[in-house]
C-alpha cells in the first residue's frame, strides 16, 4: 500500500532561524489542536512526530472520506529541521531557467549536484546537456515537486491539505511556502 506523504517547506529559512522558525511552526499547529502537544512514535524513519489533533479534519480534503487516516500507525507531523532535499512525485521533468528545456529528473541528470548542495555547498551546479549552461541546482524549475530547504513539516498519510490552509501556514511563517505530495 506504501505511505503518502505531504510536505510543507519555508522558503528562505536562513540556517540560524531554522530553530525559531520549526518553534513557531510546531507551537501554531498544537495552539490550533490540528496535533496533539506530545510527540509519539508516528512517523516513519527515526524520531518522533506529532499525532493528529481534534482539528486535524479542518485543515484537510474530504475528511470523511478518508477518516482512516486517523487510526493509521504512520500518522503524525514530522518537523524536519535540518538540510533536506524535499521531493514528491519523481516522474516529471526539470527545466533549465536558461534555455527552456525539459530534462527527466532521472537520478544521472541531477544527483551529483544535489549530494553537493546537501553536503553545504549553497551553490553547488547542474549543468544543461542542451544549451551548455551551469545554473545553480536550487534555481532550476522543479514545476512545485521538489523544495531545498533547512525546515520542513512533512504529513504522514494524511488527507491532502487544503488550499487555504497552506496558505494560512504561509501567512503565518511569513514566507512562502512549497507544498509536494509523494509517495513511497
Ligand atoms: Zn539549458
């Protein structure tokens, strides 16, 4: 069956704002009872997360329809505060910001310059096979599926969210935010 997966990642969390910001971040979704206050063991991968929360349904789609979720073992919110390569869907193309053209995001295309910018390297290259040019791999066009960042908040199994929640999430953190649905 697999686990889905939604993420919301800041955009322009600089590396020494990144605890203040998963605080403030955190603090909102339990002061709005959309998780419970006590981390548990509901995510997958180490650590802990956040189980749904009596609001939990507000922030989603068709929550009745898919009200499982919420007896589900791999339910929680994670809060991802450290360098991730943040991505959903693998199967779409990337496109050069230079000359337009699309590329499949297969691993040989792109890894390499990926691994750079995860070891630190803000300014790590991805160079295109079609026009030759070297434009740093965080400013390619990923088409919303893919978000470099120090912060996240990822959704385990939860519902899709909602629009206006999003954005409510973004007004809150004061930044823009990427929001990528995946699966694995
Ligand atoms: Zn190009």
């Amino acid at each position: 069956m697999g686990d889905h997966y939604q993420s919301l990642v800041p955009k322009n969390v600089s590396s020494n704002d990144v605890a203040a910001f998963a605080e403030r971040g955190t603090q909102f979704l339990i002061a709005r009872e959309i998780v419970l206050p006590d981390s548990t063991d509901c995510i997958l991968g180490d650590g802990g997360g956040y189980p749904p929360g009596p609001a939990s349904d507000s922030v989603v789609q068709e929550p009745q329809r898919y009200s499982h979720y919420k007896t589900l073992k791999t339910n929680g919110v994670q809060v991802i505060a450290k360098r991730t390569f943040f991505y959903g869907w693998t199967d779409f193309p990337i496109q050069c910001p230079k000359c337009g053209a699309d590329h499949k995001s297969h691993h040989y295309v792109w890894g390499d310059a990926v691994d750079q910018w995860y070891h630190g390297d803000d300014g790590a290259l991805l160079r295109c096979t079609a026009c030759g040019n070297a434009t740093r791999v965080t400013e390619w066009e990923y088409r919303g599926q893919v978000a470099f960042g120090d912060l996240g908040f990822t959704f385990w199994n939860w519902p899709v969210l909602r629009e206006d929640f999003v954005a409510e999430f973004s007004l809150m953190m004061q930044r823009g935010v990427a929001s990528l649905c995946g699966k694995i």
